[in-house]
C-alpha cells in the first residue's frame, strides 16, 4: 500500500457539481469530460462522478487536511455546504468536522499538526 490518491463524489448535475467545487475548493480542474471530472487538491485527487456511474453502499468519511480548519469549514458553508458535523477536537490537537455539499456527499475536514507523509511519497 502506498497511500490514499483519489476521493470520488457523486453528483446528480456534473455542471453544478463543477462550479461548486471549483469554488468552495478554490481550484480549478485539471479533467473534464462527462464521464469524471478531476481536481488536484494539494497533490492528490478529487473526482466527481455522475450518479448514474456510481454503486452505492460506502459509509466512509475522508478527511482533507487543512491548516486551518475553521475558515476552511467557514468557506465552505459560505459555499452552499450544509454541517454535518461541527469542528471538534479528537484527542490532542486533531480536530476534525465536517459537511455536506449539496449532492448530499459527506466532506470532512482535519487538522492534524501531527500527520506527516513518509519521506519516500510520490505525488
């Protein structure tokens, strides 16, 4: 195992979907066709998929790293985004949150001052 790479969410209108990321995420995409559209957040990837392509059945939350949680969490409510679960500490100095976009996909937000990638990470 070498890591996670890519985050995929699925979204009933891949033009809307685009446009929101885009803005909330403050990037723009490096693909798009139909089919995925593809983000570079911070050297790893985030997909946007059409519902139609999609298996449901996934009850997991990933965690985007950020430096600063709480204007992060801020943008994106600011952006359309709906809480699901307000910024709170973890244990130590990890706090974590999360929201919903308007797809009703989770996207959760950590700060961890003490994750650090392995020294041998390609990105």
């Amino acid at each position: 195992m070498q890591g996670l790479r890519t985050v995929c969410y699925t979204v009933a209108d891949m033009g809307n979907a685009h446009e929101w990321y885009e803005k909330a995420f403050g990037v723009k995409p490096y693909f798009y066709e139909p089919f995925y559209i593809g983000f570079n957040i911070g050297g790893y990837e985030l997909g946007l998929m059409p519902e139609e392509s999609t298996i449901y059945g996934n009850n997991s939350i990933t965690y985007w790293g950020v430096d600063n949680i709480e204007e992060t969490f801020q943008q994106l409510i600011q952006a359309g985004a709906i809480v699901h679960e307000a910024p709170h500490s973890v244990g130590g100095p990890i706090i974590v949150c999360s929201v919903y976009d308007p797809w009703k996909n989770i996207i959760g937000l950590i700060f961890n001052p003490l994750f650090q990638l392995p020294i041998n990470t390609l990105i």
